[in-house]
C-alpha cells in the first residue's frame, strides 16, 4: 500500500502570515491538531506545520495574544515527511524514527499534496496490519521525559 492510498489529500493550510488564531479556526473547523503550513495557496510550498501544541506551548502559555503569526510558533522546516509513492512501511518508519503522529506528504520538489495521520493509519492499515499499527501507536506515544522526572506544582 502507498502513502497517497491512505492520505487526506489537499488538506486545509496555513500560511506564515496568518494568525495563531486562524490556524486554531481551521484546527477547530476540521476537528484535527494539526496544520500544515504552505508558503502561499498557489504553490503550496510545505514550510512546516502548527500543531494544538505549539499553540498552547509557544503562545497561550507564553501569554502571547491570538494575533501572533503562525510563522512565531509553527515547527519549520525540516519536518518528517513522505512522498506519495513511499510504502507504507515507510509512513510508519518515519512517524516511528521521529515520534510525530502526522507526516506531510508532498512531492519531491516540496509541493504539498496530503497528509497521514495516526487514525489514517489505524482505519486503512490496521484492519490489514494490525500488530504494526499498534507497535506505531506505542512507539510514538512513549513520553520523552519518563514520567518521574516531571515535576509538578
């Protein structure tokens, strides 16, 4: 199976330009955590993506206003991707090696085409592939920080 069988294809973006606010906007529009950031519409060029936690992260917990930039808070490139001929075993890979839980998919000039979740993952792949998707699921969601080194207030 290929990247471009399970990918959401021409998902919603962002620009540097906009605002934390609009990228919150569309996150809440498509009930997703994550956008990804073009450098324009047109091109569609992959600069990065904003994620729910860069926003409560780099902004809300920053105390920064709404109006901020997308650019001040995305994670810029480069990011883990994939491109829409990678196999499947690829996509898990990547998301496995970099600990994300979504890949941009875009093409070899950088042009971005789609977009792979987890949950894409889980309902195209896991009916078929069980065990990888759940060692994926695993992998991804082990903390970076074991649990006794956080220190609450």
């Amino acid at each position: 199976m290929k990247a471009r069988e399970i990918m959401t294809g021409a998902p919603m973006t962002v620009t540097p330009g906009d605002t934390v606010r609009r990228a919150a906007d569309v996150m809440r529009e498509l009930n997703v955590g994550a956008v990804p950031v073009v450098e324009d519409r047109v091109t569609r060029m992959l600069r990065g993506i904003i994620t729910d936690r860069d926003i409560t992260i780099r902004c809300t917990a920053e105390a920064h206003a709404s109006t901020c930039l997308v650019k001040d808070h995305m994670t810029a490139m480069p990011l883990q991707t994939i491109h829409p001929d990678d196999d499947v075993t690829r996509v898990i890979e990547k998301m496995e090696r970099g600990q994300v839980r979504r890949l941009p998919v875009i093409t070899p000039d950088g042009v971005l085409v789609g977009i792979i979740a987890q949950a894409d993952l889980a309902t195209k792949v896991g009916p078929t592939q069980p065990r990888q998707v759940e060692e994926l699921l695993e992998r991804v969601s082990a903390p970076s920080v074991p649990a006794e080194a956080i220190v609450h207030a």
